[in-house]
C-alpha cells in the first residue's frame, strides 16, 4: 500500500512580504513531497548459544540447536535470501566469585549467528516462533524492516517535491499579473525516512507480529524561478 502526499504550505505568501527575498523577475520558494508506504521486507538475525564447563560440550549443544533449526525451516529455505549461518564463536567466561580465596570458576560459552533477508513478510511469523520454540536470541525493531523499492519511493517523493515548487511558483505569478519562467537555481535536500510509525511486537518472546507499520520517505526543494 502506497499513498502519495504533495505538502502545501502558506509560506510561498511570506517572501512577498520580505525585503530582498523576492528580486526583480525572479522568485524563490520551497517544494515537498511525500510518499508513505508498509515495509515488504526485512533482514534478520537469529543466535543459538549455549554454555558448559567444556568447550566440546558448548560446541556440540549449538550444533544440536543449529540442526534442529535447518530441519524447522527447511520448508522456507529457498526463499531466504543472503542465507548465512557459518559463523561459529567460542569464548571463556569467569564466573563471580563469592570470595578472593575462591578458586576462579570458568565457562566455556558457543554461538552461531544465522543471518538472511526474506521478501515476503508472510514467513516472518512462522520463522519468528521457530525460533522461539527453540530459544534462538534475537531483536526484532524497526530498522530491520524495509521496502523492495524504497529507491524508486524516494525518487517519488522527490518529483512530487519539485511538482509542488512549481506550482507555487505558478500561483505566485498569478497573482502578480506574471507567469512562472525557467528554472534559476535548483537545491534538493536529502530524502528523510522515519521509523514505522507502529508495530505490534518488537521483542523476544512476542507468539506473531500482525503489522510493520507504516513508514514515509519525504524529499523537498528550493528553487528559484524566473517570472515572465
């Protein structure tokens, strides 16, 4: 779902009001423009871990999680793209101690990251409670998430931006008795993208998620037009 927004203000008025902003034949004014959009995609990150006095112990309780997780998933396998789950780590910790004549304690802790990127939201769900059922660690927020065409959104927002410049320029020569020119000067300033503005779940431990929220890319312009 996409909906496209052209901002209008009543500020195109004030530099008729302000001394040097308007010169002879020309005017400068502003343009924005804004399209707002459900996310389609996101990149994800899951971590099986475990902990042992023996580093081999650690290191075979991963791989046994690690192989339940490829056999809980292998019906959406295919259509995970950017699929990586190789990455392996093994470290030692030492446990607090009570007292300094306590002899240090030590853990050998194991991990393995699976990270990938899905296109179809409708796996998320299914995916997330895999997880879940199997205590992968993971975040789940909204930088996560994305649009397939964000690219083209923002390109959008921009001609939407530079539509409303010129039509204020049309409107300001209207009232003046003139009409809008060519194009002096041309700045545009860099495209804005919030976060979704709702979701349902961001966390560990949520059963399903029933939406992303929507999200807003918005481009604006300063232009200066000559005034025939």
């Amino acid at each position: 779902m996409v909906r496209k927004n052209r901002k209008t203000h009543a500020l195109w008025a004030l530099p008729l009001l302000a001394p040097g902003f308007v010169m002879a034949g020309e005017v400068t004014l502003t343009g924005e423009g804004s399209v707002r959009y459900e996310p389609d995609s996101a990149r994800l990150t899951f971590t099986a871990s475990a902990e042992h006095e023996l580093p081999q112990r650690a290191t075979e309780q991963v791989a046994s999680t690690m192989a339940q997780w490829r056999e809980g998933i292998s019906e959406y396998r295919s259509r995970l793209q950017e699929y990586a789950d190789a990455s392996v780590n093994l470290y030692e910790r030492t446990l607090p101690m009570d007292t300094r004549e306590e002899e240090p304690e030590k853990r050998a802790i194991a991990s393995q990251t699976v990270s990938f990127t899905i296109t179809d939201l409708a796996l998320l769900n299914p995916i997330l409670q895999q997880a879940q059922a199997l205590g992968l660690n993971y975040n789940l927020g909204p930088h996560q998430f994305f649009h397939s065409q964000e690219v083209r959104m923002e390109r959008e927002a921009l001609a939407l931006a530079l539509a409303d410049a010129k039509s204020r320029c049309e409107f300001v020569a209207q009232q003046i008795n003139q009409s809008c020119g060519d194009v002096v000067t041309l700045n545009i300033n860099g495209s804005h993208r919030p976060m979704p503005m709702m979701m349902s779940a961001e966390a560990r431990g949520a059963d399903t998620i029933s939406s992303v929220g929507e999200r807003e890319t918005s481009a604006s312009v300063n232009a200066t037009f000559e005034l025939d």
